[in-house]
C-alpha cells in the first residue's frame, strides 16, 4: 500500500509525493553527482567506456528491499542517464541484481516496471542472491592481439570464492530468508545488521577466509588462469580497487545500496581503471 509509510520512514520519495507533508515542508530536490574515489593506469582501451555496478538487490517495494529505500533507486536512474548512456558505455551488472531470496521475480516486475525492463539494455551476470535466473556466470573482455584472442578483463559476482555462499549456500540462503522475513514484521534492516554482525561470517567480519585479502587472491588466480590484466568482482559489498603484487588489478564494484558507500561503480576506459561513486544531496525548499 503507497500510502502506508510504516517501517519505510526514510524514504524521501515517499514523503515527498505525501501532499500533507508537502504543505507543511514544502518540497525538496535532489541533486547527484558522480565523485571518482580511486584510479590506476592499466593497458586496456576498450573501444566503448566499461560500467560495472553489482548488488542492487531489487526487491518487491516492501520492508524487505533495499533498493526502494533512500535515494538508491533515483542514484540508479541518474547513473544511467548521465554517465553510462550518453558516454556510449557498455554497462555489466554483476550479480545480485535481483533480490530473489527474499521475494519471487514477479513482484519485483510489478514494482519496479520500466526500471526491470530497461535492465534488459544491459549485461548481467549471477550472483548468489539470483543464481535461479538463466545469466551467464561471468563476462570476459577480449580483444584481438598479435592476431589471436586475448582476454584483457574478467567480471564475475565474486561468490565462487565464498564458501558460505558456493559450496555451502544453504547458509548464506538461510541468513537472507531469515532477515526477509524480520524485515516483513517491522525489524529495520536486519541483513545490513547481519552482514556487519561479528556472529554471522560475511565478507566484511571475518578476518581470513572473507577478507578483502581472500577476494583479492581470487581475482589473482582468475588472472592467472585467463591471462586477464583487470579482474572485477562485487558481493563483498566493500568497493576496491588495488593493484597486486602480480600486477593484476583488482576492482570491486562496492554495492549499490550499502550504507557507507551506496551507490559505488567502476569505470574502466582509455587506459585507466576507476572507482566512483554516485554522490547525493537533498534541499528542502
Ligand atoms: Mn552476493
């Protein structure tokens, strides 16, 4: 129901088409930005500027979806508006694109409408969150070298390195139905709370086997194995970008609708790797 404000309290949309509170706070407009974070030289020029964004987490517009709160939904729209379409980019969504562990794909159709089917513009790959859609595992740039094919760039979500979510999914699957459904009888955010708790091993609280150091060993070994300078990944929901000791350079989209740094996405075009943000702001006149 629109009008039901609820656990959604945040949400400025939704206060900003309410007409009662438009008398009373008047209105109030967003303005975004996109803010490079970090940069590195590399020996690829694709012929089309590359975009890579992940874990949006498109979910049905209840309680349970993260990306119909704050602003992330419009910082979407804006990214591909007015960086990815007009530079001509070639933009590869990686994986947990839809959040289809907490709701089914028709729900989130219904909600979400032109925005699901523009996606379709696009690359996608799979995540954990969304393996049960036909998408490819990953996405390889490769270019023509010495007269042979050379891979230059790999992007893959990045689960395959985390055991709790490949070989061992029932875990990270029941941890996210778990938090759905909390987040359906009024708890906030319970799988932002999950995925930063010390009890549950995520990316993020565990030192060893989820640290960024793991993701990066990874992105070394795919480098390895397909000869790739530029290895990008997402689910950590932590945004990289490092070069290894190898060379190789790493990159992690980040994650769309994180708290700390929503709206993170990679660039990569004429020789440089980058790492950006969608920055917003709001007034209220
Ligand atoms: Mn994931």
């Amino acid at each position: 129901m629109e009008g039901d404000a609820g656990p959604q309290k945040y949400d400025l949309r939704k206060l900003q088409e309410d007409p009662c509170l438009q008398s009373s706070k008047g209105t109030s407009q967003l303005t975004m930005k996109a803010e490079c974070i970090a940069e590195l030289a590399v020996d690829v020029h694709p012929r089309r500027p590359l975009y890579g964004a992940s874990d949006l987490h498109l979910g049905d517009g209840g309680p349970a979806d993260d990306f119909g709160e704050d602003d992330h939904r419009d910082a979407f729209e804006w990214f591909l508006e007015h960086e990815v379409e007009p530079d001509g980019g070639d933009l590869t969504l990686l994986g947990d694109v839809f959040e289809l562990w907490q709701c089914d794909l028709a729900p989130i159709q219904e909600h979400y409408g032109n925005l699901f089917w523009r996606l379709r513009n696009y690359r996608l790959t799979r995540g954990n969150h969304d393996s049960r859609l036909r998408m490819p595992p990953d996405w390889k740039l490769i270019e023509e070298e010495h007269g042979r094919p050379k891979v230059q760039l790999v992007a893959e979500h990045g689960h395959r390195a985390d055991p709790l979510n490949s070989s061992f999914i029932f875990v990270g699957w029941t941890v996210t139905v778990v938090a759905g459904v909390l987040e359906r009888l009024g708890f906030r955010d319970v799988d932002k709370k999950a995925w930063h708790s010390k009890l549950i091993p995520t990316p993020i609280t565990r030192p060893r086997r989820f640290s960024p150091e793991h993701y990066a060993n990874y992105a070394r070994r795919l480098a390895r194995k397909t000869g790739a300078e530029i290895v990008i990944l997402g689910h950590t929901h932590k945004p990289t970008l490092a070069r290894l000791e190898d060379g190789t350079v790493y990159a992690n989209c980040g994650c769309w609708v994180d708290a700390d740094v929503p709206g993170s996405f990679v660039k990569v075009h004429e020789g440089r790797v980058s790492l950006w943000k969608v920055e917003r702001s709001r007034r209220w006149t």
